[in-house]
C-alpha cells in the first residue's frame, strides 16, 4: 500500500510540472539560420559602407547642393529635388571626357593584358631564376602608386628625364611628354595629330597593372594539361600555333574576366592620370572632372550627378560585354 501511495504522489507531482519548450526544427533550418547569423554582421557593415553612401550620393545629385550647404542638408528633404545638376554636368566638356575615358579604359586595360600573357609565357616554364624573374615581374604592382608616379614624372621631364637626355642622344628635340597635348606625326604621306600626354597615360597604365594580369592568367595557364601540348608537338605544330590553337582558346574565359575587371577599374581611375599631369593636355578623364567640379568649383551636386552618371555607364558597358561574351560562346 505503501508503494501504491508512493507512485500516486510521483504521479501528481508529474501532472503539475509545466511543460518544456522544444524547438521542432529540420536541420537544414538550423543550418539556413545559423548562416543569417553568421551573415548579418558583414550584411550590416555593407549597409553601413556601401549602400548608404551610394543612396546619399543619389540623393546629392538631385540637389542644389554646394561645398558651404552640405552641413545644413537634411538628407530626406525631397522637396528640392532637380535635374539641374545633370543638364549642367553633361556639357561639352563632359562628352570630351567621356571619349577620353574610353579610350584610356579600352588601350590601357588591352595594353596590360597584353603584357600579362607575354610576361605568363615566358614565366611557364621553369628555367634558372624563375623564381627571381617572377618576383622581378611583380615589382610594378607592388611599388605604391605616389612613388611609381613620381618616377615617371621625373624619367620624362623635359629637361632631366632620362628618356630625354636618350631622344636627345640621337639628335632629337626634348619633349614633354605628360604636358604635350599631341605631336604631328607623317603617316603615308598623312599629318595626323598623335595624343602624346594620353598615350603615355596609357603606357603607364600597362606598366603599372600588367603584373596582375601576369598572375591571373599565369594560374590558368598552369592548369592547361601538358598532354594537349605533347600530341600538338607529335602533329608537327610549330610553337605559334600551339599558342593559337591551344593556349589562347583555353584562356579565353579566363582573359574575359580580366577584361571585365581590369576595364572597370581602370574607367574609374582618378589617382595615376591626377598624379602623372593632373588630367591635362587632353587627359581629363571623368574621375578628374568630377574632382574638379567637387574641390574647385566646389559643386558637391554636380560631382554626384556625374558620379551616378559614371556608374551608370560602368553598368551599362558590364551588361553589353557580358552580353557579347554569352552570344560569342553560344554554339
């Protein structure tokens, strides 16, 4: 009777306990949480850094807003919104710009990748120094942009440049390069007028940036099988069209992402062509016409408006070349 009574009072006790919450969760939904968590933090920061600023520089754009009223802006004040700033940022000078940017874009981005790919088929196989060529190979990429700029300010000075006291050497007249806007050139009989200043822009920007490419599609190439190479020999294929035939179609996609990458940053470069002459002599790329507008006409609202102008080109040309690339490699 004893352990009857016992268990009707363990029985009870039981009864008035309340029950205990359990998450009734799958796994993968604690996997597809755990990852939210995990994300929030850099979601946040992205937000904070990236999202807001371009959603302010919008804003700008739509604004008459000058350097002496940005402390007093209330930035949700839509009620001054306009398209002043765009009618007045797309002047003539601006189209110049533009031109000048593709240009500049297009040549030096092609100019570095060029570079890359001879620099990669040199360093591909291993010869005495390799290691000491690809390491000298970096040095352009590695050096900061203040001091290569510099150096080459100072190799092309009209009066102490080292690439002077040579054009001289052979009987030449000394020239600026980074201030001279074009030199008359006969061609076939022709006078052309060749863009110096930008040129040599333009071969600064191959200097400086082939080392990436060099990287880039050194690591692709590496991942070419050597048996591809190996039956082409046995054909009888000369080293010309090996490279034609075998290494260029399996670097394509890799070379098209380059392009891509190299394209767009080089579109919105602002300290090389502002540390080498200043966007002078025919150099005014429309990252230097925006700092223009921002710091010496102090215009903040001109600047974003051609700010959000550049991004939307930069977005524009990605979706045309992205669209090419898709339509050239469909069968």
């Amino acid at each position: 009777m004893g352990t009857t009574l016992n268990e009707d009072l363990s029985q009870r006790k039981s009864r008035r306990k309340l029950p205990k919450l359990e998450w009734n969760l799958s796994l993968s939904r604690k996997e597809s949480l755990l990852g939210y968590t995990l994300v929030l933090p850099a979601l946040l920061v992205v937000l904070l850094i990236v999202l807001f600023p371009i959603f302010w520089n919008i804003v700008l754009s739509f604004q008459p807003v000058r350097m002496r009223d940005l402390g007093n802006m209330d930035l949700l004040n839509f009620s001054q919104l306009t398209l002043n700033n765009f009618t007045t940022g797309l002047d003539r000078k601006f189209w110049i710009g533009l031109r000048v940017t593709l240009i500049y874009a297009f040549f030096g981005t092609s100019l570095s990748i060029l570079l890359g790919l001879w620099a990669a088929l040199i360093a591909r196989k291993e010869f005495r120094g390799h290691n000491l060529f690809r390491a000298f190979i970096l040095l352009p990429y590695v050096i900061p942009v203040v001091s290569s700029a510099f150096i080459w300010r100072f190799m092309l000075d009209k009066h102490i440049g080292i690439i002077n006291q040579v054009w001289q050497f052979f009987g030449a007249n000394p020239i600026a390069w980074l201030t001279t806007r074009s030199v008359q050139l006969n061609l076939l009989g022709n006078t052309i007028d060749f863009p110096l200043a930008l040129t040599t822009i333009i071969l600064f920007e191959g200097w400086r940036y082939f080392p990436f490419a060099f990287l880039f599609i050194l690591a692709r190439m590496q991942a070419i099988p050597e048996t591809l190479y190996e039956a082409a020999r046995i054909d009888g294929a000369s080293p010309l069209q090996q490279l034609r035939h075998i290494t260029l179609p399996q670097l394509r996609t890799a070379i098209t992402v380059l392009f891509l990458l190299r394209f767009i940053w080089t579109f919105y470069k602002f300290d090389d062509v502002f540390l080498l002459n200043g966007g002078t002599a025919g150099t005014s790329i429309l990252s230097i016409q925006i700092y223009s507008w921002l710091f010496a006409r102090r215009n903040i609202g001109v600047a974003a408006a051609i700010g959000v102008i550049l991004a939307a080109l930069l977005i524009i040309l990605a979706a045309l070349f992205q669209r090419w690339n898709s339509l050239k490699e469909s069968p």
